[in-house]
C-alpha cells in the first residue's frame, strides 16, 4: 500500500568535523556523545555518553535495561575489541511459568505461543541487563573518562524530561495496548489514559535519581547495591524470577571480533552471535559476484540481494529460525585520533516488556523471548543461559592510510541486510557518506520476496521482477522497512570526520565537537509545571 503513498524525496545531508563525530537514532544523543570529544575525550567516552542519553530520549528503544554489543577501534594498536553485554536468563527460570497456549500465535522470534504472552509482556519477559556493565566496563577499558562525566548530558536530560515530538507520541501510540496495563508505565507515557501529547517534557519518574546514583556510585550499584536491592524487589514484586544474586552474578565478555576483508579494507563485527557471521558471509559473495565497473544499476541490487538471501539461508540453517520484529537503537562515534565505536543495544521490543521498574523509573527488557518456552531444544531457556542469538550487528571498517568508518542499524532482521549494503556501498563504489545514505536500498532475508525501495528507479525494478517476486515499498517514517542506520567516517582525501543519521527517521542525526547544552524549546512545555 506504500509502494506510491508518500509525494516528496526526502534527503538528508552528512555534518563534518575536523576532530570527530558522533552520529545516532536521535540528535540530542548525538549531542551528548559529541560534547565528550569537546571536553577532551576520545570515541569510547562519547559513544558511552550517547548511549546513556538515549536511554532518556529514546526510551522505547533502548536503555538501562537493555543489552547489545559494542565494536571497539584502537587506532593507535590498529585493534579491534568487542564487548558483549547481551542479557542473562535468571537462574531460577522455570518453564512452569510459560505454559504454550495453541490460542496465543508464535512470537516474534519463530517460538510457539504462551499464555497471556508471558515471555513477551510483563515482568516474566525480562533477562537480567547488562547495558550499564557493558556500557561502564567499556569505558573503564577504553575510555579516558569517568562515569560520572559521561553520564552528566543524561542525567540534564532526564531532569527536564522526555522531550515529546510526533514521533514519540506515535511509538507510545504504538505500544499504548501493552503499557496501560504496568501503573508505573502507564503513569508516565499514557496520563489521563491517553499518550503523550507533542511539544511537552514528560517526567520520566525516578529516572534521574537512578542515573545520579550511578554517577555516584558506579555501575556495581546496579547490581549489587542498594539500587540492584530496589530493582530486584521490583522486578521480584512484579512477577519476575531475578534476584539481586542473579544481577550481581552478572559480567558483559570481552573478546575478539569476527574480522574479514572486503575490497581490501578489514572489517570487525560483534562475533559469533550476533548477526555479524551474516554480514562477513553476504559481504564475501558481493566481492566475488559483483562487478563495480559496471556502476550502481540493476546488477547491483540483483547481486545484493542474492548474497543476502544466501547469508540469511544458512544462518536459519544454524539455528533453525529467522527473528522477526524488534526495536534497537544504534550509535557510532569517531574521535581524531582515529579511535571509532560502533554500539548497538535494545529492549528487544518497542518498550520492552513495557513495564518500569516504579522504584528506578527503568525500561525493562523482554529478551525471555529470545528463548524457546520448550524443554529439548538448543535454544531452550535455561537459568544462566546468555543471548546466544541476535540480529544486532555493528560492524567497523578500516582502510589505508587512517580511511574508515563505524556503521550499524536498528530494526531487527532488516539490521543485516541494511548493515551489509551501507558497508558494501562505501566499499563497492568508493562512497562517500551522504552518497551511501541517501542510496536507495533493498531487504532480503531468505524471504518469498524481496523488499525494494522504488526509488531504485523503473529499469532496476523490472529487471529485479525477473529473478524476484518483489514488495515494491517507499522507505518511509513509519513502518521502517530498511532499518535504521547510523554512522561516522574518516576520509583521508578531505581529512574530515562525517557522520549521518537515517534519511528518514525524523529525530536522527550527527553531531561534532561542541559543549553540551539544553536547547530551550519555546514551543514545549514542562509537565512538571
């Protein structure tokens, strides 16, 4: 129904800097990000920074109690790291409390239905986070700042509040089913029983408070703290099975990316589990199939497509299933030096499990619907077992002579196809980055079809109808087809920093040096008032 609905073309142009850039899913984080490498810090201290100011603007997609990964670029020992802090089932899970009910239709991630959604909605869906040790064990090992720095943007924002767009009002909107039924939730994003209305802040509850304890006190507050006691009574209180024993238990994993080369440039991704072994796979049929001579046409998005098609066939060989669905936020960030990030993380769905803690004001999680809700299979929930599957995947490239950039996107099982497409284009065609975003693209996954923006132009889509049954489809706001996109590049040729933010999503963007500070919008008001 989309293939025409929308009458204009929407462009969006890169910001560049001489000393770094951050680029996000939202600009104020973008700005939170960038005003570390102001005051003297390097890629780690602003992605850091950025990811913790999302958790206040972008509460739908990710935050405290989330999870995800972080690539990690050392320009100076030319290194790639990643920290893995995907969530961890409780120890005490039980599948008594997930009855399948035939009544209930399949998850998002392929599994049979639960009674009531347990595993998707609700206090039961969460894993234990590990977004605020990731985060902090990150930048305790490669950053120059303390948490108390970084955390200074997030903690301003969440004092003025959630700053309500269009946009917000239509996630809550969104999810509006899910979370008028967690008091906590429903007091925050639906008051009077309606969503947030646009050109307000919205009092995010205790949120602030948590986010100053943090500061105080570092993230083992979080788990073995006073603060992990609240949010473990909390959780506990809610119907959750976690435990302050299950969240001091708790360590993100530090270790070797997986690393490939594409036209000549090495790549670095998240590992194993991630959908990093996607990627390195499409990426490897693209160089021995494609032609780059030939320029971007029809041949590009034939071979595109295939390769991806080609990828996502033997992941679902490995494990069985294709995710569907999900919200994520990714970020970026590259400093002067050459250092880069590529950080993505997620409450899996739109708002999680779609309750707040209402002692900590946190967004829960609802990974338990990563697991299978039966006994016997690879993927069965177990206590203690980690993610061990995920379409997240930020990816770092590296070239000669100091060329590189850090890439990723949010979306779910559109992540891969997007990723792999703004990773091949750059390298493909020699790209910059505004060129690359503003490239029409396609979604393939193993699918019936292939999804193709129409924008590819007449030609491409007729000689694509003749290998593929396509879904012609607009890249629009609403629904997100492609993914979400977010990225920094070095070019060396210009000796700039660039970075962009999805063409259109309304709220992303990229953001250079400069101190941080709290745009006074005449057009809003404060709730609080």
């Amino acid at each position: 129904m989309n293939e025409d609905l929308e009458q204009w073309e929407v462009r969006k142009r890169a910001v560049t800097h001489a000393d770094g850039m951050v680029a996000a899913q939202h600009v104020l984080a973008a700005r939170a990000g960038a005003a570390m490498l102001d005051a003297g810090g390097n890629a780690v201290d602003a992605a850091v920074a950025c990811a913790f100011a999302l958790n206040v603007v972008e509460p739908w997609m990710c935050g405290l109690g989330g999870s995800g990964y972080m690539v990690v670029w050392r320009a100076a020992e030319q290194r790639a790291e990643v920290v893995d802090f995907q969530g961890v089932l409780p120890m005490a899970i039980d599948f008594a409390d997930y009855p399948l009910d035939p009544n209930v239709p399949d998850s998002l991630m392929g599994f049979p239905g639960v009674r009531d959604n347990r595993n998707v909605v609700g206090y039961g869906a969460a894993t234990v986070p590990g977004a605020v040790a990731g985060l902090s064990l990150g930048l305790e090992r490669f950053g120059t700042m303390g948490l108390d720095t970084v955390l200074g943007p997030s903690i301003a924002l969440a004092r003025r509040g959630l700053p309500v767009s269009w946009f917000a009002t239509m996630h809550v909107s969104l999810a509006m089913a899910n979370l008028k039924n967690d008091p906590a939730a429903a007091e925050i994003y639906l008051p009077g029983g309606v969503p947030l209305q646009p050109e307000s802040y919205r009092p995010l509850g205790p949120l602030a408070q948590t986010l100053e304890t943090l500061a105080a006190k570092g993230p083992r507050e979080f788990y073995e703290g006073e603060l992990g006691a609240r949010i473990a009574q909390d959780l506990q209180s809610g119907g959750s099975r976690i435990t302050l024993e299950d969240l001091a238990g708790y360590a993100p994993i530090l270790h070797d990316p997986l690393s490939a080369e594409h036209r000549g440039a090495a790549i670095h991704t998240a590992g194993e589990t991630s959908g990093g072994p996607r990627l390195i796979e499409a990426l490897g049929e693209i160089e021995r199939e494609l032609d780059p001579t030939r320029g971007v046409g029809a041949h590009t998005y034939l071979t595109y497509a295939r390769a991806l098609n080609t990828a996502f066939h033997s992941h679902k060989v490995r494990i069985g299933r294709i995710a569907e669905g999900g919200c994520t936020s990714h970020m970026s960030a590259i400093d002067g030096d050459g250092n880069m990030v590529a950080l993505t993380y997620t409450l899996l769905n739109r708002f999680g499990a779609n309750v707040v803690l209402p002692q900590t004001g946190i967004l829960m999680n609802n990974a338990v619907s990563y697991f299978d809700p039966r006994p016997g299979f690879p993927t069965s929930m177990e206590g203690g077992k980690r993610i061990n599957a995920s379409n997240m995947c930020p990816t770092i490239g590296v070239g000669e002579c100091g060329y590189g950039f850090a890439v990723g996107a949010s979306g779910a099982n559109q992540i891969v196809p997007c990723t792999t497409q703004m990773t091949a284009l750059l390298l493909d065609y020699g790209m910059d980055l505004e060129t690359a975003f503003n490239t029409p693209r396609i979604d393939a996954g193993d699918r019936d079809s292939v999804r193709v923006d129409p924008a590819v132009g007449p030609e491409v889509l007729a000689q694509m109808a003749e290998h593929f049954d396509l879904e012609v489809a607009q890249q629009m706001v609403f629904p997100k087809l492609y993914s979400c996109p977010s990225a920094v590049m070095f070019d060396p040729a210009t000796g700039l920093c660039a970075g962009m933010g999805d063409k259109s999503m309304p709220v992303s963007g990229a953001a250079a040096p400069a101190p941080f500070a709290l745009d006074v919008d005449e057009g809003a008001h404060d709730e609080r008032a």
